[in-house]
C-alpha cells in the first residue's frame, strides 16, 4: 500500500477514531479543540520558524514510532492532542488522538503511539 493508500485508510479509520475522541468531550471544549488545532495546522503548515512555533504553541515530542517523531500539543487549556508529521518534506500532519490533560498521559500517549504505528506500517506494504 503506498502513501495515498495509507492516507485513504487513515482518513477512514484512525480520523473517525480522532473524531470519536473527540466526542467524548462537551460541545465548548470540542469546538476550543478543533479551532486550536485548525490554527496550529495553518502555522505548520505557513512559514512560521521553529523558533516563533514554540513560542506561540506548547508543544513537544513524547515519542518516536519507526524514526518518526508522536508530538503532543496543549490545545483548550486542559487537554492534549498527539499528532505526527506525514514526513519531513509534507506539511501534512497525522492526527492520532486527543485526550484530557493528567498528570502524565501516558496511557494516552502510548495509545497514540500504537495508532502511529499502524499507520506507519501500512505505508511500508
């Protein structure tokens, strides 16, 4: 399966899992979520620096799966959301899951990481 295919598959499954995420939280906080992550993605996305990045976003990487780094980002104030680089060349970002904020997440974050995983493995068939 290449990289299209990989997408297509990701946009059918892992996105409706991020929206079912999503779900569990209440109409305010899901909207504060998604407007977060629309922002972030157009400075991602834009020519903004590395350096103005991380003034604007509280964001950091909580793991790597196969040489590709799972980032967490601070979006709504008490919640995080997991995300990956599609590569370094791609402005794309995989969404892995969204999550409340804990004292550590790692639950959470090792949850994201087994999403990373399969997406990354069905880039590789």
């Amino acid at each position: 399966m290449g990289g299209a295919s990989a997408r297509a598959a990701y946009e059918d499954r892992y996105h409706r899992q991020f929206e079912r995420d999503l779900k569990d939280f209440g109409s305010t906080d899901r909207g504060r979520i998604v407007a977060q992550l629309e922002a972030f993605m157009i400075d991602w996305r834009g020519d903004v620096s590395f350096a103005e990045l991380k003034r604007r976003w509280d964001y950091k990487q909580v793991g790597r799966v196969k040489g590709q780094a799972v980032m967490q980002i601070r979006v709504a104030r008490d919640y995080r959301a997991a995300v990956m680089p599609v590569s370094s060349t791609d402005p794309r970002l995989w969404f892995l899951h969204v999550y409340r904020r804990q004292t550590t997440n790692q639950e959470e974050i090792e949850r994201a990481k087994i999403r990373a995983l399969s997406i990354l493995e069905q880039e590789e068939i």
